[in-house]
C-alpha cells in the first residue's frame, strides 16, 4: 500500500473513532472469514464487502468535506463577533467579453430598429 493511501486510511481511522464508527474501509477489506460446509459463496461475499468499502469511502468524503465546510464556519462566525467583516468577493470581469456582449447588442439594436417601421415611433434614435 503506497504511503498516501496509508495516511488517507490513517485519516479516516481516526475521524471514524471520534464519530464512534468502529469500522473502516480497511478493516473492511482485511477482514477474513472462515470457511464452512454450506457457508456462503466467497466471491459474492467480497463482491458485496467491495461495494460496502465504496459507501464507506463516500462517507468519509462526505463527513470530511462538512466537517471541512463546519469549520469554514466556525472561522466566519469566530471573525463576525469579533467585528471583522469579510471583505465581499468581487466577480472577475473579462474586459472582452464585456466588449463582445456590447457589441453583439449593438448589432442586436441595430437589426431590431430595422424591422420596427418607420412609422411607429417604438424607439428613440
């Protein structure tokens, strides 16, 4: 096992522990169970431990990506009581595509004035 996925594992294990989760990804797919007569096929009883160890890795994206988002939060409201405002995200302007958008209108003005007749007074030159 590569050392990234250890401390991915490692990572898990112990978020897991403090949630009162006793099983993990690995403990799932190291565990082994004895052979019987009349016992269980042993393919579909991996199969099926696979797609629980797929959940469990689910799950621990998703309780680290909240937890992750939690403590965003924390942060802000830890800033906001004591008087730190944030500054407000501006959006990027691309300065060409603005020009693109103003000048596809001005077409877009210029083809409309001249289907409008001449004798409606719709527009303001």
């Amino acid at each position: 096992m590569d050392e990234h996925m250890k401390r991915r594992l490692d990572k898990q294990k112990k978020l897991f522990r403090q949630l009162g989760i006793q099983l993990d990804a690995l403990s799932i797919h190291e565990k082994d169970f004895s052979n019987k007569l009349r016992g269980y096929d042993a393919e579909e009883v991996d199969s099926f431990l696979d797609d629980v160890i797929k959940d469990y890795e689910r799950f621990y994206a998703t309780i680290s990506d909240l937890m992750d988002k939690w403590q965003e939060q924390q942060i802000i409201i830890r800033d906001l009581k004591a008087g730190v405002r944030p500054e407000p995200e501006r959006p990027v302007i691309d300065p060409t595509a603005v020009e693109e958008v103003v000048v596809k209108l001005e077409a877009d003005l210029a083809l409309l004035k001249k289907r409008i007749r001449p004798e409606q007074q719709f527009y303001i030159d």
